[in-house]
C-alpha cells in the first residue's frame, strides 16, 4: 500500500493554525507573556480578575475599569437556585471533574440574561458568568459530598480569598488565599494548549460559550493535560518522604514509566511558571511548618535534572509539578487539584473563544486515510466471528439487574484491531 504523499503531524505539533494576541510562549528561553506583560510581572501584582480583564480586552484595566469588572464578576458568583436541585442529585460517585463538567454545562439553559448590543458582548456577558461560578460550584460539590451545607459567596473577597472561604466556611489566612491568586493568574492562559485549542474548535462552529467551556473541561481532563497535577501530587504522596525518593526514582527509570509533572510539548528548559510555584510552594510550606512534599518534591526534581535520559529530551519540571506541594499546603483536597487549574483557565479558554470569533474560519483538519480500500461486501451469513462471545457480554445486554457483578466488570468486547504502529 502507498503511504501518504503529505507529512503527517502526529498532535499537530509545531502547526500554526491562527494568531493569537493573547499569551506567548518562548519554548527555548523559557519565558510567557499574556498580552505583552511577563508573567512573572503578572503574578507578582496583578489580581485575577485584572488578569481576566487583560486577556478578554487584550489591555491593562485603568481603577474603575477593574472596579467595574470585579464588580460584575463578584455579583454572578451566585448560582441559580434550579442548579441546586442538579447538584443534589449528582450521584455518590461523581468526581469533582464530572460534576464541574455537568453544572457548567446545566448553566446554560437557565443563563438566557446575557443580550447585548456589541458584537460578542453576550459571549463576554457568559465568559464573566461562567469565570464567576466555576469557584461556586466546585466549593458546593465539595461541601455537599462531606454532607456539609453550601456556603454563598461573599462579595467583598478576592477570587481565591471566597473560593478558600466557600470551601472551608471561615476567611482563610491573606498569604493562603495570596498564593492560590497567584497560582490563578498563573494559570490563566497558555497559548494552544489541549484544552484551549478544543475550546477554539467548538467556537470555530460558531458554538456558544458554553459548549466551548464544557468541551474544554472535557479536555483539561487527561493526565497528559491537567490531570497531572493530580498525578504528580499522588507520586509524592507514594514516595512519602524524601529518603524514599531516590529508590522511587530508580525504580520509574527502570521500568520507563512516566513521571508527572515534567516535560512539555512547547518548554524545552524550565516553564517559567514551575520556576515562580516552586519559589511559592517553599514559602507556603514554611509558613505552614510542614515541608515534607516541598522536600520530596525538591529531591524529586534533583534527580530527574541529573539523569541524561531526562537531559538528552530536554525534559523539566512543568507547572503541574509544583501545584501539587502548593495546593496540598493550602489544604485543597487532592481530586480538587484539576478542578483548580480549570477555576483559573476558564479566563483564557473564553478569551480565546472570543478572539476566535472575531476572525472567524471552521478549523477542519484533514487526516490522511490509511485503512483498506475497495473491499468487497459480505452479506452477514458469510462473515466469520472472530472471537466467541463472553458469558459477561450476553449477561450485561440482557439483564443487568440479575447480574450487578459483571456491570462493575466491564463486558468484553471484540478486540479492536491493531494499528499498524504497534
Ligand atoms: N517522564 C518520562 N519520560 C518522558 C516524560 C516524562 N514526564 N515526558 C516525556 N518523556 C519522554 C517520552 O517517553 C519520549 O521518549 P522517547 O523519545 O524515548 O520516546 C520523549 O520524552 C518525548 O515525549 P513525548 O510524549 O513525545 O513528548 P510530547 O511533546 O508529546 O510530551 C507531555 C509532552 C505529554 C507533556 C509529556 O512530557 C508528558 O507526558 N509528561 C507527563 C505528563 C504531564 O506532566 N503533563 C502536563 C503537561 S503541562 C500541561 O498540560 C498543563
């Protein structure tokens, strides 16, 4: 069979599908920009809702500009009152993912308030109400799965500052709720990553803001994505104390497996960002008195810069790695940690959205057919089952109510067949 005529980029690495002018990324020099400003100006002194303002009006907010920003943002952090119904009723099981994934989504049918006469202003009008809420509901799901009552929003505090008090029902300590701010603005924007280019995808078919969000959450799930800041916390806690550190690593090594929280499509030195939460996440634990998984995560981070199979693929920590230390010092519960990362990108994926609508074009890749051509029909009694049916399948199709077992088992199905590749 002829292979293909065009080269294939395998995760569209290094394609350049549109401009953009909200972040930059300088992979080799390790830097990021959003809109021109550095990021580690960015972190040092500006608030999250100011960062927000930047990346949806691509321009620093003069005071009463961010007044009225913050403003508009602290009045839609209510949730309304038909989305508590859904939230009770989310089953036992629900991850904080899945739950944000399904509210964020439920929000849409009871969000028809947002009509405006400039161009993309009810986009904007969602973006500030889902950026507004996402906290809320995360903070909500929490208390209610601990089977303790909601608490409302407060007006008069930050975007951390309410999120640490919704979820733990008291002000936290202004350093604590100081470091999750800058963790938020941290995070609130990364070029075209995995995330934001499925946003950009859904706002490319004209969707609404909504869908784009949701589709995203979908997306910042995976542990090649967000999800390594869970990962990555979860290999601390494994290890459990820095003089276990180096057997953990040695045994990763020789088995070739992963380790989360480092390497990065676009970073081929430090993500700037790992450079600003490692500095953050020392000093917290500090305070705290407790630097037992800054420690591991120290000697962690040690050993993979010293090992050439690390050095020869340019591989380093990113910002999942560092989020860990910080968010578990901060007492955020560990399957929050995803759920976080998406409270703070929601700024960048809206923007995005909007930045894509502006000059609109479909994105509609092409992949280059490799299977069988010209096959030949064959009526059903002349194809040959490959593999017999299992006891669990008929089991599972026909009554599940008689065998609750084999619905916690998954059926077996016919093996998919294997790529070329493998
Ligand atoms: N641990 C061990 N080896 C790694 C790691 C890692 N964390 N990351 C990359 N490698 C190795 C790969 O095995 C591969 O080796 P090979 O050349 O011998 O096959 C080589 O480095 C290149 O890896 P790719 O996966 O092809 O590189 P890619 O650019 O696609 O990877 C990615 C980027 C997916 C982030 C990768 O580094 C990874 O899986 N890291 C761990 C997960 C993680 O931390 N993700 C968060 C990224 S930041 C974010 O999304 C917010």
């Amino acid at each position: 069979m002829e292979g293909p005529t065009v080269e294939i980029k395998r995760g569209l690495e290094g394609v350049i599908f549109t401009e953009t002018y909200l972040s930059a990324i300088d992979g080799d020099a390790g830097r990021l920009s959003y809109c021109g400003y550095e990021i580690n100006d960015l972190a040092a002194r500006a608030s999250y809702e100011e960062t927000a303002f930047l990346l949806w009006y691509q321009r620093l907010p003069a005071e009463d500009e961010l007044a009225m920003l913050s403003a508009w943002l602290r009045a839609n952090r209510h949730l309304p009152k038909v989305v508590w119904g859904i939230m009770h009723s989310l089953p036992e099981q629900a991850t904080p993912m899945e739950a944000l994934r399904t509210v964020a989504s439920t929000l849409s049918m009871f969000d028809r308030s947002c009509i405006h006469q400039v161009e993309g202003g009810s986009s904007l009008c969602r973006a500030v109400s889902l950026t507004a809420k996402l906290p809320t509901i995360i903070a909500s799901f929490d208390r209610l799965r601990r089977d303790r009552p909601p608490i409302e929003p407060r007006e008069d505090l930050g975007h951390a500052a309410n999120l640490l008090y919704m979820l733990n029902g008291s002000e936290p300590d202004p350093a604590d709720a100081e470091a999750l701010e800058t963790y938020f603005v941290l995070l609130a924007d990364h070029g075209m990553n995995a995330s934001t280019f499925s946003a950009r995808v859904t706002a490319s078919t004209l969707g609404d803001v909504f869908s784009s969000v949701v589709t995203a959450l979908g997306t910042l799930k995976g542990p090649l994505h967000g999800g390594a800041s869970q990962r990555s916390m979860e290999q601390l806690l494994e290890i459990g104390s820095a003089d276990k550190v180096d057997a953990w690593f040695d045994r990763l090594t020789a088995t070739k497996q992963r380790i989360y929280g480092f390497g990065h499509r676009v970073y081929k030195t430090e993500d700037p960002r790992a450079t600003i939460l490692r500095d953050l996440s020392r000093r917290v634990a500090q305070r705290t008195g407790n630097t037992r998984w800054f420690d591991i995560a120290s000697r962690l981070e040690a050993r993979v810069l010293d090992h050439p199979y690390f050095q020869e693929r340019r591989i380093y920590a990113n910002v999942d790695f560092y989020t860990g230390p910080l968010l578990y010092a901060l007492d955020v519960p560990l399957d929050l940690f995803i759920p976080m990362f998406a409270i703070a990108r929601v700024a960048g994926w809206t923007a995005h959205m909007l930045e894509q609508q502006k000059n609109n074009r479909l994105i509609r890749p092409r992949a280059y057919y490799a299977g069988p051509r010209d096959q030949v029909w064959n009526d059903m009694p002349d194809r040959v089952p490959q593999v017999e049916a299992q006891p669990e399948t008929q089991c599972v199709a026909s009554r599940p109510a008689n065998c609750p077992a084999a619905l916690e088992v998954p059926p077996r199905f016919w093996p998919l067949p294997e790529s070329p590749a493998s």
